[in-house]
C-alpha cells in the first residue's frame, strides 16, 4: 500500500480493492486501490476532507463514504459523506462529491 495507514476504509469495486483515507502521523485524505490481477497499487483523486475511523461501502456503482474524525487520534467525528464512482472512458481515474 502507497499510503502506510491505519483507520482506513475499504471496499472491494470493479475487481480492485480500495482505501480510503485513514491515520499516522497525520490525517489522510488519499484513496488508493489494489488490483490482484497485476499485483499493483494506484492513486486516485483525494476526498475533499480528511479523515479516518471512517465507514465505507458499495451501493450500485458507487463507493459511499461516511463519517469519520478529522483530528489524529481523536474522538471529534465529522458527518461529512462523500461518493466516489470510476469516470466512464477512464477506468483508472475516481471522481469524488461530497454529498
């Protein structure tokens, strides 16, 4: 994994395994996915916040992502959700919306 991490959430879309954001040194906002097909990691577009403790899960073609602490360590939650879904054409690249 690109990002080492802990907190994070992940989900299994479109035959990869993605990460989203989690906690070290710092709160990350970075997804990133597994492909066991060719054994390689990618980055993809951020979420718009930063934050770990986070639920995520599929729902359609969309990966939902709710909650979470925006502070390392710390029990302050946000109730912020964001979506992410694969842009048609660019299978590589996620977009995200905060909802």
């Amino acid at each position: 994994m690109p990002t080492t991490r802990s907190g994070h959430g992940a989900v299994y879309y479109r035959g990869r395994i993605v990460c989203i954001g989690g906690e070290g040194v710092v709160v990350y906002s970075q997804v990133e996915s597994y492909d066991p097909r060719t054994n390689t990691w990618e980055s993809h577009t951020p979420m718009a916040t930063p934050r770990h403790g986070v639920g995520a899960a599929v729902l359609g073609d969309a990966i939902y992502v709710a909650g979470g602490g925006p502070v390392v360590g710390g029990s302050l939650l946000t109730a912020t959700h964001e979506a992410f879904t694969m842009d048609t054409g660019l299978p590589a690249r996620m977009g995200a919306k905060a909802l």
